[in-house]
C-alpha cells in the first residue's frame, strides 16, 4: 500500500472512530435521565446521602466497593472498583467538601456503568480497556459543613506532602499502592471564573498540573496534556467556548503536582458555573458525557493520536464574571450625575440545615466594568440609578406580609418593607424587611448591599432586591430572598 493512501485510510479510520463515538455518546445524552442518579439534584448533599448509594453499587456485577479509610469525625471513605483493562485510572472527588459536582458525576458513571442492559458492547469495550478505581467524597467531614476544609480545619490539596490528614494519607496510599497510569481530580472553582476573556463563563476548566517549577513536559505529563485536549474537544459539543484551562503554577503542596510528580498522569477538572444553573445539574450532565467519551479514549488508546499543542489553544481562567451586571447607568454621588456601571455578587449563607442557604448580594466593584461580564446584565443605558422606595404600611410580623402583594410592591419600586418584630438575617420573600421605626441606608457605592431601582423618565424599569432582579416588563422574578435590616 502507498504511504499516501495508508495515511488516508488511517485519517478516514479515525474520523470513523470519532463519528462513531459522538454517535454513542449523543444517545447517552438521550438516556441520561434514565440513569442519572435523582436521589442527589442539589450542591449541598452529605455522606448519609452517598453512602447507601456506595454500599448498593457493592452489590452490582462488575464492581466492588472497600472501605479505604476514615476521615476525622470517623465517617467511612470508600474505594470503588470497575473494570479488568490493563490501564489504570484513578478518579477522586470532593477533597475540598463544598465542591460537590463531579461526587454527583461519579455517582451518574456508576449507575450507567453497573447497569448493563443499556450500551453493552461499548461498556464492556470500556470495561476491557481500563480498570477504573473512584475515590467519591474524600472530604466527608467538608462534605457536612458544606466546607471547603476537612474537620480539622486543614485545607487536604496542601496537605499531600507533610500529609497530616487522614483523608490526604488516604489518597496518598491509595495512589501509592494502585499506581495509577491516570488521575483524575475532581474539583469546583469560583464562579467568577470567565473562559480567557470571551465573554463566557468557565463551567469547565482543566489542567495537567506540572510537576515542576519549569513546568517542563516529560512524556506522562503530556499524556494528561492529550486527555485534556480529549475533554475539551468533547465539552464544545455541548457548552461551546466554555472551557477554560486553569492556572500551571507548581505548587509543591498540592495532590495534582505531586501526582503528577509521582509518574501518574494528572488530570485537574474544575466545574464552574454557567447561566440559569445554579445547581450545575447542566454542568453535572456535560461533565458525566465529556468524562466518558475522555475514559473511552484511554481505553482504546485514542487520545494518543491528539496534539498536546492543542492544550495550550485553550483559553487560560479569567476572572470576569459577576452575577449581575448593570451596565451605563446614571448614578448620583455627591449630587452629580455619572456613567456608572455596577458588578454585583451574590454571597451565599448556608443555613441551619446545612442543606439550603440564602443569598446576600451586593456591589464588589462599580465604575467602568466594561471587562465584565454578568450571568445576568442590564443594559441601563439612558437610565437611572436611584434607592428603592419603603412601603408605607407597617406590618406586625413578617408572616402578615401579603405575599401576593409583592409583585405589585416591586413593579412601583417599592424595595422595604417596615416590620415590627424582627426576626433572622433573611426572609423568603423577594423583597426586604426593615424595623417599624428605622429609614434604610441609601448609599449605592462598592460594598454596599445592591438594592435600589433603575428608572427612565420617571418609570420603574428594574427593581434589585439583594443583588437580584425584579423586572416587570420580561415577567422575571428572579429575586430569591430579601434581607432583614436591623
Ligand atoms: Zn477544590
């Protein structure tokens, strides 16, 4: 055969290979819903809740569920097994216990992979390729508070040298003993976090972590540079342009590096955010389906063929995105007028339950934002930025509020409501409480609580209650809580 004409037959092979895979993965998408573990549709989410998933998966064909250790308060950290494949690969979630999407992504991978009457030929293709071992939840004692720290207070991704943790000796014995050809670590990163500076959000970030500060390319490195490129090539079938790739800086103390280090190709996955998803159910879902077809491709050996040059194409983290953005409107300070744009944050207050929160917005930054971006933006231009208005009528208690009269309330800007007994910090209700007797801060400057009205010739247009937005004219009643002004 002709040189030439082999090449051809190989490309044409390939891109065979690659029709086929989207194909696949394209009636995964469809099914997902079939298999998608329900039980967990939420960020915050506890080892109670995974640990009678793990010890179900014990009983399915195919997979085995050990326990591998303890963190500190004594909650049980499981290793799953699946798979027989001559390559090794290492997946761990949740060492930092606030970021809960890729536990729900595993948990996902596992009611796909045990059930095998859906997909068969190309589980078991998987299946013989690799052998995958999971790490969900690493950080259960995090996981409970809702932390990003373990119970000790020890941040476990600077603890992989000195290894003063359990859950960070753990991971440490378990690379160790497994000597795994890949690792995945599986993370989430702020919300603010824009892909380069394209005006999208990063919901999903990578990185082949270096091993060293030169942050040379030794040939395992680029194999994590190749699966990265694989992730990224599979993300943009869904969420196109919002990939990002995450700062390389060696930092001798952290997992990734030292992994890396270790001879085991590392793999950094960051779920950021993206718009309408605060749950990031839709991230979750592009997550599961890139982080399949990326294992398929170690299985067949298919990411070898890709060019670790590609990797570095990849934008690099910005920091760009606020939750709101208003943008040219015109506000008054010291009793002129000026062109005024206003980043505004949402913080969130996990409650009591430590299942559910509340959200306080206000101003990070104002003046010109123009290279920012908002998961929800106003164009304020020829308007006004003013406070919002107190409603007259004092009401005895919170639960004597009208709710049904709010819409009302908003629409003719009215942004407080006088109560007499004040209670908690916050109030479900889209609108905000403040004492019979007290006048609100009118102050709309950085730092300050974003709640005030946008206004054109006289006209409400918008009205923001705690950083998020009432407008009238699209019927968007985005606001989730007010606060209680004391
Ligand atoms: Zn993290």
């Amino acid at each position: 055969m002709k040189r030439s004409t082999f090449l051809f037959l190989t490309a044409l092979l390939c891109q065979q290979a690659f029709g086929q895979q989207n194909e696949f993965l394209a009636k995964v998408k469809t099914a997902y819903d079939d298999f998608a573990e329900k039980s967990i549709s939420v960020r915050r989410f506890k080892h109670g809740d995974v640990e009678p998933l793990l010890l179900n998966l014990k009983t399915k064909q195919g997979f085995s569920v050990t326990k591998a250790g303890e963190s500190i308060e004594g909650r049980s950290i499981y290793l799953a097994k699946a798979g027989t494949g001559p390559v090794k690969v290492l997946l761990w979630s949740q060492m930092h216990g606030d970021e809960t999407t890729a536990t729900r992504v595993l948990l996902d991978l596992f009611n796909f992979l045990s059930d095998k009457s859906t997909f068969a030929k190309e589980k078991e293709a998987l299946l013989k390729g690799v052998t995958l071992y999971f790490i969900p939840m690493l950080n259960p004692d995090g996981a409970e508070q809702f932390q990003r720290r373990n119970a000790l207070g020890i941040d476990i991704n600077r603890d992989a040298v000195r290894l003063q943790s359990p859950e960070a000796r753990l991971l440490k014995h378990v690379r160790d003993s497994l000597n795994p050809d890949f690792g995945f670590n599986l993370h989430d990163q702020n919300s603010a976090t824009s892909a380069g500076s394209t005006g999208k959000p990063a919901s999903l970030s990578f990185l082949a972590p270096a091993y060293n500060e030169a942050k040379d390319i030794n040939e395992s490195r680029k194999a994590a540079l190749q699966v990265v490129v694989k992730l990224n090539n599979l993300v943009q079938n869904y969420m196109p342009g919002h990939t990002a790739r995450y700062d390389d800086t060696f930092e001798p103390r952290a997992f990734g590096d030292n992994i890396q280090k270790w001879g085991t190709s590392t793999i950094l996955i960051e779920c950021g955010a993206y718009a309408d998803d605060p749950e990031k159910q839709v991230i979750r879902k592009v997550h599961f389906l890139a982080l399949l077809g990326t294992l398929q491709s170690i299985a067949d050996g298919s990411y070898k063929k890709l060019d670790s040059n590609d990797y570095f194409k990849i934008p690099e983290n910005g920091r760009y995105y606020v939750d709101l953005l208003v943008k040219n409107g015109q506000l008054a300070l010291e009793n002129s007028w000026y062109t005024m744009d206003l980043a505004i944050r949402l913080r969130e207050n996990t409650r009591e339950d430590l299942r559910t929160y509340d959200v306080a917005g206000y101003i990070e930054d104002f003046g010109d934002m123009s290279v920012y971006f908002g998961y929800d933006e106003i164009d304020a231009t020829g308007m006004t930025i003013v406070p919002g208005k107190v409603y007259p009528d004092i009401f005895e208690t919170i639960e004597a509020i009208p709710a049904d009269n709010i819409d009302n309330w908003l629409q003719e800007g009215y942004t407080y409501v006088k109560v007499r007994k004040l209670v908690g910090r916050y109030v479900d209700l889209p609108i905000n409480i403040i004492g019979a007797y007290q006048t609100p801060d009118e102050s709309i400057s950085f730092g300050d609580p974003a709640t005030f009205i946008i206004t054109k010739d006289g006209r409400v247009m918008f009205t923001v209650v705690n950083g998020m937005v009432y407008n009238p004219a699209a019927n968007d009643k985005g606001i989730k809580n007010g606060i209680v002004v004391r």
